[in-house]
C-alpha cells in the first residue's frame, strides 16, 4: 500500500511538471511574439519604423475622438476637399454651426484697395476694445481658402473677445508669389494705423496665414512700420523649409493627423504626388530670407511681439511651432506655445469640440492681455 501511495505521488509530481513546463513554454512563447520587432538603425540616425496601429489618444475628448475620426476620413475622401467659392466641402458644416453659436456681422470691402471682410459681434464691440481691432491672415496654403478659413479662424474670437476683426483676401498663388501677401498686408496695417495705435492691433492668423503672420512682422520691420502689440501663429512656425513644415512631424504627424504618408522635403519644388502638396506660393522665394522664415534671424525675431503658438500634437506643422516658439524664447521674446493633445492641423475649426472652445478661450484672453500695454 505504502509503495502504491509513493508511485501515485511520483506520477501527480510528475504531471504538474510536465504542465508547469508547458506553461512556461506557452508563456515563453507568448512573450517573444509579444516583443517588438527591432529597429533598424542606420549610422546617420535614420530610424526605420516598421507598421504599426496608432489609436486615438487616450487624453482626447469623446467629440475630438470622433472627430478626429472624421477628419480622417475626410482627408482621403477627395471630393470633400474640393472648394466651392473658396469653403471646403468638409468644413461647411463647421462654418454653419459658426454662425448659429457666435453671430456675427460681416462686411464686405476693401482697406487700402485689398479685399476684407470685417466682423464685428452681433452684441456689440466691448468698450475696453472700441479702439482695439485684430488681423487675420486666414490659412488654406496661399492657394485658397476664402472665405472658408477666414470664417472659421475669425467669427469665434469676434464674437466671444467682443472685438472687431478685419480678415485680409491677400493674393496667393498660383496668380501671385511671394512677396504680394506681404504687401498686402502691410497695405492694409498702414491704413488701420490712421485710425488704431499700433499697441492697440493684433495680428494672428492659421496654417498659410500663421506663417504670413510672422513673414509680416518681418515686412513691417524691414518698411519702418511700428510693431503691433501682439501676434498669433496657429497651425505654423516661423520656418519654411523646402516641401513642408519640416522637422520630425513631417513623418510622424503628418500621417497620424492627415492620414496621408509622411513626405521627405524635396529639393527645388517638384511635386512628387505624395504626402503634402507643395507650396507654390514661395516656389521663387529665398527660403533662407528671414521675410520668409523669420525664425533664421536673432535679430529679426528679437524684435517680435509677444506671441502665442498654438498645435496638436497630431499637427504636421507642430516640429516648426516647437521649434519656433523656442527661437522665440532665445531671443527674449515673450512667447506661448499651447498644443493640444491628439488634435490636427488646424483642429478648432469644428466649434462643437471642446479642444476648439478651449483654444477660442487661450486667444481671446491673449490678445485681451497683451493690447492696449
């Protein structure tokens, strides 16, 4: 009985070691094909990054999650793209809540023979802002976009900063390059200086019009104009490298927030048909010039206003804003860089997403902070 008893404990014994030993081999089996596949390195740096699944950020709101979504979608829908009398199809929808939660007026004209539109709240300009007004440089890569952009980038702020905001149709390519939006820009800020001090004019502007945004400060300086007393340069920096806005976000933004494939700046500007489309606007222009990228001179950014610098994470400009916030700070200047976690390109057009309300938020109480000083 006694040896009966010992081999059944030997035969237990050994069945539990035969499954413990699967077990790990399972587990063992799982946790090498659970480990990422090795980087390749090349000696210069270069990372290759094999596929991957990239889901949206945790950190995002349930309406920017869906959102985003969207904006995916619509990016490689291009029928949605389209213009019809310079509104993008996909931000029609965004332009009409615009107008139903922040009502506006709106006048067509012109300020120093440029194309405006100027807006002022239905509720009436603030008495702090009477002798207050705002520029918008509005976005679409100086090839379009208005009034589609100038809508979505300038009802907002006019309503809710209660001030008034004059948006210039400055000329963009392919019937004009650089430097004709300069020009026209300072045309406009020439004739507003008759009537506002320049410590009393904001400027700010999306996308083409962020990057307008500096390229004008520059302008002014360079044409003895004063400084105005603030400046805006959303979804852009103050650089423009060849075929995009440059740095690491042109290969890992680029794809996450556009669902399109990351692009390698092209020298000259021939359009190799993938990724982002090129800038023809700046096809002749001295990229090196710091009245095109302000960013490559000390001393012209030593003389900026304050300014703020707004992205997303997902932003394919956002390498050019870091990069340029932080030039910014190295010359003095009093600068602040907002990005917004999980958000694109130009993400508060939708007015129904929180991220967007926050950003209105940020610029309103910018500018409200900085003119007038």
């Amino acid at each position: 009985m006694a040896e009966t008893n010992k081999a059944r404990r030997y035969t237990s014994g050994l069945k539990a070691g035969v499954a413990a030993l699967a077990l790990g081999l399972t587990l063992t089996a799982a946790s090498a094909q659970d480990q990422p596949v090795p980087l390749k390195l090349d000696v210069d740096g270069t990372v290759h990054v094999p596929a991957m699944a990239v889901p949206l950020s945790e950190f995002s709101t349930p309406e920017a999650k869906a959102y985003m979504a969207d904006h995916l979608r619509d990016m490689q829908n291009p029928p949605k793209l389209v213009q019809d009398q310079g509104v993008p199809r996909f931000m029609k929808p965004y332009i009409e809540r615009l107008h139903t939660l922040y009502p506006v007026d709106r006048q067509d004209t012109s300020v120093a023979g440029v194309h405006t539109y100027i807006y002022t709240p239905k509720t009436g300009i603030a008495a702090k802002n009477e002798k207050r007004v705002l520029i918008n440089l509005h976005g679409g890569g100086f090839q379009g976009c208005f009034p589609g952009c100038a809508e979505a980038e300038s009802i907002p702020v006019a309503a809710l900063g209660q001030i008034k905001v004059v948006s210039i149709d400055y000329r963009q390519a392919p019937k004009a390059q650089f430097p004709a939006a300069s020009e026209d820009v300072a045309a406009v800020y020439r004739e507003l200086l008759k009537t506002y001090r320049p410590e009393n004019i904001g400027i700010y502007g999306c996308s083409a019009g962020g990057r307008l945004t500096g390229m004008s400060l520059a302008w002014f300086q360079k044409h003895g104009l004063p400084r105005p007393a603030a400046a805006g340069v959303f979804c852009a920096g103050l650089m423009n490298p060849p075929g995009g806005f440059g740095g690491d976000a042109s290969y890992m933004s680029t794809p996450l927030g556009e669902g399109m494939p990351p692009r390698a700046p092209t020298p000259g500007f021939r359009n190799n048909k993938k990724g982002m489309p090129m800038n023809y606007y700046l096809a002749a222009a001295n990229l090196s010039d710091p009245l095109v990228s302000p960013a490559m001179s000390a001393e012209v950014l030593a003389k900026f206003p304050p300014t703020l610098v707004i992205t997303g994470t997902r932003g394919f400009e956002l390498s050019n804003a870091v990069y340029s916030h932080s030039q910014l700070v190295k010359a003095g200047v009093e600068a602040d860089l907002h990005v917004w976690e999980g958000m694109f390109h130009g993400f508060f057009y939708n007015p129904d997403v929180p991220e967007s309300r926050d950003c209105y938020d940020v610029i309103v109480k910018f500018f409200d902070r900085h003119l007038g000083q």
